[in-house]
C-alpha cells in the first residue's frame, strides 16, 4: 500500500488523444481477441449482477495497470453506450469501484475517466465530487 497521493478526475475530449495517460482502456464487444487493456462491460439487462460485472471491469483493468507498474490509467464511461447501461448508475459503480481499489494500489495514482458529452462529464464529475467526501 502506497502513501503516495491518489488522484481520480473527469475530463471532457477524446479518450485516444490523452497525454500524460500510460494505459488507455477500451471498452470492448465480446469478440475481443487478446492484446492491450481492454474490457468487455455487461449489457444492462441481460447480464446480470450488472453492477458486480462493472465494477469487476474498472478493478481488474486497475489491478493488469498495477501489475505492469503504470501510474495512471485513463477510462471512458463502460457500458453506457449501445450496452445501454444508464449513465447515473454507471457512474456511481464504475467510480465506487476506483475509489474502493485506490488504497491496494502500489504503482497506479491516477485515473482519469475520459467522457465524450457535456452530459456524461457533468454526471461523472458530480458523482465523484460526491463519492470522494
């Protein structure tokens, strides 16, 4: 465990155009083939605990980043698109999920999730804002 200061932040832009972000995760459909830091999110729905598989998502690509000793990572919002998973809830989980798994981590300092509309920065932010107190 690391004293080291942890930093969780929301920005507004393009998740490939990122600049001081070692690892970049994709979200990704169920045909993923193996490579990079990808994860493949839940269908709100059909796969089910929704909330469990992604929450499972964020931790287990923190814990790849971690291991591979990378000090940031940078997400986009899992699930929320044609997954459909609905874009309040998705934030609650998906930052519970990072703060949770912030205190294990030895090598990762920052997460940065990464939203492409004004709507999905401002739910994101507002939760992480609430979620850190």
């Amino acid at each position: 465990m690391s004293a080291l200061p942890f930093l969780a932040e929301c920005v507004r832009g393009d998740i490939a155009a990122q600049h001081g972000i070692d690892a970049v995760v994709c979200a990704a459909n169920a045909r993923l083939t193996s490579g990079a830091v990808h994860t493949v999110g839940p269908v709100y729905g059909r796969d089910e605990p929704a909330a469990g598989l992604l929450a499972s998502c964020y931790r287990r690509s923190l814990e790849l980043a971690d291991r591979a000793g990378l000090e940031s990572v940078a997400f986009p919002a899992i699930s929320t698109g044609v997954f459909g998973y609905p874009l309040d809830e998705a934030a609650r989980v998906s930052i519970a999920a990072v703060l949770d798994a912030a205190p294990s981590l030895r090598s990762v300092r920052r997460v940065r999730f990464v939203l492409w509309a004004e709507r999905d920065l401002r739910v994101f932010s507002e939760t992480l804002a609430l979620l850190k107190r």
